[in-house]
C-alpha cells in the first residue's frame, strides 16, 4: 500500500512521487497552509496541504492525532531557513496530493510526545498499544529483537541446536513458588508451568544433543516486589563435553560480539574473573557492581579488643564481620546526609552506621578525626584503619560492625548507592564472572542445608569427599556473569553421576521417597549413560533492559503485568465458568 | 574435551592423534581385538584396541552398549578389504591409545539401533532420552531447528519484528478449550494459556510496529483424538498496510526459500490458487491434495429425475450433492477392495458407496457396465455420465449422493485414500493457496452463524453489505496454504473498523455484554487509529513433520505429551499438596 517508510525519506528521494502510511503526529495550520507530521515506525516526516487543491485540503482539515492515513505526496526540499537538523527527514517535507482517511481516532488518554511517560503506569498498561506507539518504547523493542537474533546466529553458528521444550510439565526444583495448571483428563492433577527448562536441557544432553539453546518462556509466582514478572525471558544453553572454562570463554565471547553488534562497545578480554570468597571480602556481594571504585575493607583483627562492644563483638563473632569503607572527598557529607545513609543501611538490618570523617590526620592525629566513635578507639586500632583504607585529609570512612551477611548486604549495598550519588561510578561496562561459589549454605532456622545454585549444580572433583566431611567447605562448579553490578547469566557444570547426585539429594535433606516422587527420572536417566555436561542461562529481559538503559524489565517487554501480576489491559486473570470449573474437577475455596 | 566428532573424520585425517567424546553403539571383540563402535551426534566411527596396549585393552573390555567414552586414538586408514562404503567414516578407523569410562550405563530398555521404532510409544516415551540418542530422531529435531532459522532469517531479513506475548493470559476466542492457570493473587481468578496470540499480534499492529513474527506457543486443551499436541508451536506472523495479495507473495516466497535451502526442492512459481468454492467443488476439501489426479464430478442434473432415490433425493435437495469420482484402471478393484472402500466412506457418514466397473463400454454400451445401480439409471443418466467423467473401460466410477457435507468429506477423503493405494500419487510437493472462503457458516442445530475462521477475520470490502442482507453469501478475506492435502498455514486480513467487529459480533451471537468482557480491549483499541493489518500462522510442527518424512507430530517435538495429554518420562500431571491448593483457593471435587 506505500512505497517507502515515512522515516527513510531524505533528499535523495527529491522530486519522487511517494505514497506513504502512517499516523498523524501532529496537524497545524499556519498561513493558510496544513502541515501534518506523518508518523510510522521508520520515524517522521512533514507533508504539507496547499489549499489550491481544494478538495484533498478539505479532507486533511477533517484530521486530528493519531487518525490513520494514506497519503501521497512528492518529495520536495524544505524552503530555506524551515530545515529542521533535529529530524532525519527535515532537510525535506511531502507535498500531499491524495489523502485518504485509513481510519480515525478518538483523542488518546496518553499523550503520545516525549512526556508520555509520565503517564501512570497503569494507564500506560491498560493503554499499551498506544503507549507503544512511542519511539522510546519502539526503540527497546527493536533492540530486544535485535539481541534475540544476535545471540540466536552466535549460537546457531557454533552447533547450538534450538530445541523447544514443554510449557505443560512437572514442578521444577528451582524453589520457587509454580503456576499451576490444572488437568482436564487427569482430574485432581496438575502440570507445573517450567521456572526454567533446566531439567529437560540436562536430558537432552543424556539424548546426545551435544549443544543445546532455547529463548525459554520461565514462569515464577513470586511475590513481585522488586522488578520482577510471572514470565520472563532467559537464554537457556547446555552442553556436553566441556569443562567450565571452555564454556566460559565461549559464552563471554558470545556477549561480547553481541555488545559490539548491537552497542558498538568493546568488553574486555577475557572478563575478570572472582572468587565468591574475594567479591564477597571486597565488595559484600556475589554480583559486584565494578563499575564502583569502593571496596570493604576487613578491620576485625584491629577490633578484636577494643574495648566498644558494638565492634568489638562482631570481631569476636567467628559469623561475624568488621569492614571498613572509605569514602574519598565524604568529608563534604553533611550529618543529614549521613543520616539517610544510616536510615538507608538499616533497610538491611544494620543497627546503625558508624564513621569517621578525616579533617586534618596528617596535621592532628586523633584530634583531626571528627566522629562519635574515635573515643572508643585506642591508637593502635585508629594507626590501623588509617594505614589500612589509605584514608587522607577531606576522606570519611563508614563502618560495618555485625554478623557478617548483614555487613556484607548492607555495606555492600552503601558501596553501590555512594558509587550512583557521589559521582563515582565510571562510565561505561564492566562485566566480571563469579567462581567458585560454596555448593551449600547453612540456614540456621531450619537446622539444614540449602543448595546456593540448584541441586543439581556439580561439586569440584577435587571436592567430592566434602560432601561427607565439610559441606559448609565444599565448593562448586558454579559461575555467574555479572554485569554492572546485575547478575546476567548463571550456569554450572552439573552432576552427571546418580551416586553423587544421591549425596547431594540426601544433604539436602530430600529423602529417596521424595527424590522418587519429583526427581525419579533424572535419577533414572543418569543411569543409562550420562554425558559430563553444564551450561547457563542468561536473564534475556534484564540484559536488554541494560542495554537500553530502561530502568525496568516491564519497558522491555511488549505486554508486562503490574505488580499484582495482573494485565490491566485485558483484565487477566479473570472469572471463569463454573462449567469450566467442573470440568477441570475445581471448586472455588471461599476464604474464611 | 575432545578435537573432533566422531562423524566427521575421514581419510583427510590420516595420521592425526585425535581425543572423542561418545557413546558406545557396538562393542565386538574379533581375533583378539576389540572394535567399539563410538556415536556423537555427528556420526560412528569405529575404534580399535590392540592388546599390544595392555591397560587400555583392560579398560576397553569393560565397555558396553551406552556407556560414555572420551577416547585419544589415532586415524588410520582401514585395512583393505574392511572399508565400509556405507559410513561416512568407513574408511578409516582409529587405534585406541587411551580411554577413560566418562560414565557407565546399565542396559538401555529400549534398543537403539534401526529396531528401536519399534518399541511402544509409551516406552520410547518414557525413555525419550535414549530414544532421542537414534540419529533418525536427531535429524528430525537438527532439521526442526534448521526450519525455524530459516524462516527467521528470512522473516528478520524483510523488516519483521521478533516480539514476545504473553503466555498467562486472558481467555482467547479460537472456540477450543482454554487451559487455566489459578491465580494467587486474586483468588478465584484464572489466566488462561494463549490458544494463538491473535489478539496480541492485533494490538502490536495498533502499537505501530508494521511487522511481527514469533515462534510461538500455543495451548488447546482438546480431546487429541488426532494427530494432535496440548501445547504446539506456530510461527506467527502479522502486517500493516498490506493487501491479502502482498502478504500472499510474500509468504509463499517465505516457503519457497525454505523448501530450497532445507530440502533442495523448488516449488512452483507463484503457487496456484483456488477458490474454497473451487476447492470443494473439484475435490471436497479446503484443503485438497494436488498430488492426487482425481476429482470429484458433479452430476446432480443428471441424477434429478432418475427413478432412485438414493441419487434423485440428494439431487433434489438444495443442500444435497450427488457426484461421481472416475478411478483410472479401476475396473481391478476386487469386491472386497470395494467393501473396504464402503467402509472407509462410511467413517465420514456415507450410507453406502455406488459404483460402476467399466468393462466395455465402447463395444457393448450398458451391457458393458458392472453395477448393482446399473438398472436404475435411464440410458441419458448413463450416458451423461460416462460423457462427462470420460470414463474408459477398465476404469471404475464411484458415486456419493448424500447431504453436500457428508458427499465433500466421504468422497473427498476416498479421493486421497484411492491416490495413496492405487499408486496414482505424484511425487514430491504441491502448495496451492485456498481463498475466497465464506465468512460465515451455518450451524443447524444451533440456528446461528458461527466463523469460518475466527470473529476478527475482514469480510471482502466490497461484500460489506451482505453482512445484513445475506450473510451467507458473504466472502472472507482468509487464505490458507496447502501443501499436499495438509493445511499448514492460514490467516486474513482483520477487521479494522470497530463498527464492522461489531456488525460480526452481533451476527455471530455475540451480545454487547459479552462482546465487552471477552474483547473489550480490542473494541477499545479499533477507536484509536487500528490500521489496517492482516496477518498468518504457519504450524511449525506440521510443516517440519511434512519437510522430514515423519507421520506424527510427536516425532519432531523433543518431549510430546501422550494421547491423554500426559507427559509419561516426568509423570506430569501429578497430585500437588492441599498447601498449595490452599494458596491457590481451590478445592479438588470429588467426582459422583
């Protein structure tokens, strides 16, 4: 129906007859003359009525934003001195000789120019065909698309197969909370929407597939606090035959040809690699955002016997931890400053947050320290913190004093939040892959121990007899990409022997019955020939979303839900037939 | 961990030390020497073990069927005499220099060697993962993937935009049964699974975004008497300002790249094009097999008057049809050939199936003719007959005379049967485009009109008044694709004007209450600029089914679930604690 997109018209088109369709941006009038700004998703572009023609101007008269038109038109240069440079196409602009009204429109509820998003955002949902219609929300979209098609050729091209797998299946182990889906045939039974295909990828690697990769629909009924949705998107990838470092230097290889295709951006090669142990001692957390030129710095060995219980027993605590962290240039901080941060530290459970500002220690010594604290302080501590941060004049040191998950989580969280609000986070990105990560944590309220990863994440080799002796001790075959402070992918090598997944099962406290019941044909696959494998998967949503540079996931998806996990557009979920109900063998509980 | 798959190595590799990672199909110990037989997914290759190497000789002597082999060998050429023409590695062979049991396997209860398609389909089922190790099953799925990059590439090629829809979502309108997803958070509610994205691709046209694809889930929970799945995949596909005509070039480009690039056939140039009227008329089926050299002939003007009322009833009767299926050579049909041939119509409701075996007609006219309904027919039936089939003898002519529906569908598919086991089918592919279908049909029993397609589908523009005058007569803007009797794609070109959904709506029963609460959101969106837009689904499973030979859908899904929707490797469904349902707000009900 046209020949060319409204947004790729320039002067090379000048003098071309062009039929083009869209929807109208804007309409003016001005000197006896309409302008209307024809929008499609290649952009914008100016066609202009003469009232000489007399019967095409009347019926461009009769429209108002958003009708929808087929307008033809020739390709002129814009008078001189009217050129817009801000607009691809505003060297030129259409002179309309045929228009026709492809449809209409009643005025928006949302505003469609650069302060549409100031909408709510539940009228931005409930209206998302409109609020779509935004560049800005195109945009993100197109590079999602862009990213998917990336990722797809970079595997395609390396002996990656894409195999879909089941969306009507059993409950899967990751943890967290199904959607179910009650069966018609099979009444009083339930499949489980996947939390990730992760079972399935492991048995197409018992299938011999080798190389596997799947753009996965996951589905997780979470409370939605943070930015989280019932569906999102990951990247799911295995493989057989590859030691963890092969598939990490081909998966950084992946993402780095994809920041280069899409971003234009070199990352470094090869990424930096951490510890668990090292990203939680320098920076509190598994997903260190390096972007940060802050680090913790362990001052328990100085606090050990001082003679202030609020650091002197953390130093004590073998769970404990005392951590410094230097602000540099924090003298400038003024006491309501610190207050907020201390307000902001305690949503993390720490009971408050000590510090010091450094005025003159050069000059002054002690006398030069301005805090509540440097009185509880005897020289030899204070000589040590000093010497240790690094500290100089105008500088402000803050402190963590408490079991050591809530230093590192609190303290760990001040680092990023002071990198975001003093101006020191440097530009640009900074991936970095996480090692060698404990198999367990213990949780003490329940007296056992949890998988950090997933149950079926793979012990180092060397490891194995940990699994009886110390499995507080055991490490695994687990690896995380982060970037930019945001986990972005996740994977391990996993267990592929039935004896060692046993254990595992066992320590964990999932005895045989329950192994059975929802694990029995893993454990019976890996009986018949299981091939060493591992593999990860990447958060699809929260990558583009970072690429973008949408502060959301919610803006990069074409229809996301609100937080209650409902769709404000087609008004999902809903109420539903009794006679489906009983066919499903259901019965509504009413709540007491 | 290795150099090289196993299928890939030949003569050029001679000399090479090379490390392979696979499966043992085969192990025999022959003159003192053992030959292991090591599988990839790439291929065999045969390895060798001297005793001369005394350890690793020990070690090759454990091995059985299924266990997983790293193997270090050199490639030599095979013995003369020893060369296997068969196997792409078959002329040359490996000396084992080391080997290392990666795992073991105890006996696979399915054999995976040619056979192994012979074990029950529950079996192959609930081992899929061994069952997927048969090189017949991973061609299936490497061509499956091969398919969906194919039509990505060329769909992302042509500026469409791979967009994701949501999977939990509201009650879709293609009339099949929804599956349900209890929701959580609003207790009593329910999403439901996407039967397509209809809706959704509708409202991404109205967004602006010109182009859409995806490979797509999609969910019917039906009764799978068929060839059917409870979840499938469709690639999805909808455009703005475009013509039926322009989407159909398009299109059937789309498949004749891929048939070029994925089986190396050409097909024809544009695809030939029938009516649904056509269709029906010369083969009693919207979706009929050019393959087949048989048509249906009408021959109710010659029957109207006969003195039989098995063919003078449905002559007469306007919604009767009387015709006659002329099978060259024919007249070879033993009697109980035709009585299999009775039965077979019989499925599809024919009371019975008339026949004239043409002996000899030329020399002896009537007397030349075998059949019991000879005697009925006047010679100027007889002879319209014989004129108008151009029947010769040693052919025979089958007869349907009956309601239209029941003569389209019984004869229609003793059209196909006949093509199939006569041997009169053509070889290799026939697409043909099926259009101009009724917007409407009726339904008796109902005394209403229901959708040929879905309520979305555009009447012709120029038929828009029929809607009120005769909506029978009304033709759609719908196209299906055809190939070889399957239909593997259809779509149309959508209402875009909300005064005409709501002319549909209205004459398919839809009252404005309902018509609010199920599509709400789509009226609302055709206010606001919808322009026009159409679009197709392609079934990814059918057509990779069709491209590979294979005679079910389940051979080309990794993990299909069982006639009774159940999925027998995970056991899904299964039971779920009273916790949950609790959460859920749903009780299970007892059956009476």
């Amino acid at each position: 129906m046209r020949t060319h997109y409204c947004g790729e018209l320039n002067g090379s088109h000048d003098g071309q007859e062009v039929v083009l369709c869209g929807w109208v941006q804007r309409r003016r009038d001005h000197g006896g003359v309409i302008f209307i700004d024809l929008r499609d998703r290649e952009g914008l572009v100016q066609v202009v009525f003469d009232p000489d023609r007399a019967e095409v101007f009347a019926r461009a008269e009769q429209v108002r934003s958003e009708y929808v038109l087929k307008i033809t038109g020739r390709v002129r240069p814009r008078p001189a001195g009217t050129v817009n440079a801000d607009l691809p196409t505003g060297a030129i602009e259409i002179l309309g000789l045929d228009l026709e009204v492809l449809n209409a429109s009643e005025t928006p509820p949302i505003q469609l120019d650069t302060h549409a998003a100031d909408a709510s955002e539940e009228l931005r949902l409930r209206y998302r065909y409109l609020d779509l219609r935004r560049p800005e929300m195109q945009s993100r979209l197109r590079t999602r698309a862009q990213v998917t098609r990336m990722l797809r050729g970079f595997l395609d091209s390396h002996g990656f197969l894409d195999i879909e797998t089941p969306i009507l299946t059993k409950s899967t182990p990751e943890g967290a909370r199904d959607y179910l889906v009650p069966s018609r045939t099979h009444p009083g039974e339930f499949f489980a929407l996947p939390q990730s295909p992760q079972l399935f990828k492991q048995l197409l690697m018992m299938s011999g597939l080798d190389r596997y990769y799947q753009v996965a629909r996951c589905f997780r009924d979470e409370d939605l606090r943070a930015d989280r949705q019932p569906e999102f998107t990951q990247l799911d990838i295995e493989v057989s035959f590859m030691t963890e470092d092969e598939l990490m230097v081909l998966m950084e290889s992946m993402i780095r040809d994809l920041f280069r295709a899409v971003s234009g951006v070199d990352l470094p090669d090869p990424f930096p690699r951490l510890t668990y142990h090292e990203a939680m001692r320098r920076f509190g957390s598994d997903r260190p955002d390096l972007r940060v030129p802050l680090e913790l710095i362990d001052v328990a060995d100085l606090m050990a016997e001082v003679d202030f219980k609020v650091f002197a027993g953390p130093a004590q605590d073998p769970d404990g931890r005392v951590v410094a962290l230097r602000l540099p240039k924090g003298g400038e901080l003024s006491r309501k400053e610190i207050d907020a941060y201390t307000q902001f530290v305690g949503i993390y459970g720490a009971k408050g947050l000590a510090y010091i500002k450094v005025n003159e220690w050069a000059a002054k010594g002690r006398e030069g320290l301005q805090s509540p604290i440097v009185k509880n302080l005897p020289d030899a501590a204070l000589n040590g913190i000093m010497a240790r941060t690094g500290a100089e004049d105008g500088d402000l040191i803050f402190f963590g004093a408490d079991k050591a998950t809530v230093v590192n989580e609190s303290i760990g969280a001040l680092r990023v939040k002071l990198g975001q609000e003093r101006g020191l986070m440097a530009e640009g990105w900074r991936p970095v892959w996480v090692v060698d990560f404990p198999m367990f944590e213990h949780d003490p309220a329940n007296q056992r121990w949890v998988a950090l990863h997933h149950p079926f994440t793979a012990p180092k080799e060397d490891q194995l007899d940990r699994l009886e002796t110390d499995p507080g001790a055991c490490l695994s075959r687990a690896y995380d990409m982060v970037l930019n402070g945001t986990e972005i992918g996740g994977g391990s090598i996993r267990i592929h022997r039935d004896a060692v997944q046993r254990s595992v099962f066992k320590l964990l406290a999932i005895g045989d019955e329950q192994a059975e019941d929802r694990f029995g044909f893993l454990l019976r696959a890996l009986k018949f020939g299981c091939p060493p494998h591992g593999g990860i998967a990447f958060g699809l949503d929260r990558l583009v979303m970072l690429m973008t540079g949408a502060t959301s996931i919610r803006d990069v998806m074409a229809f996301p839900k609100t937080q209650s996990a409902a769709c404000p557009l087609t008004d999902a979920p809903s109420a539903v037939d009794e006679a489906q109900l009983k066919e499903l063998a259901l019965r509504i509980r009413l709540r007491p």
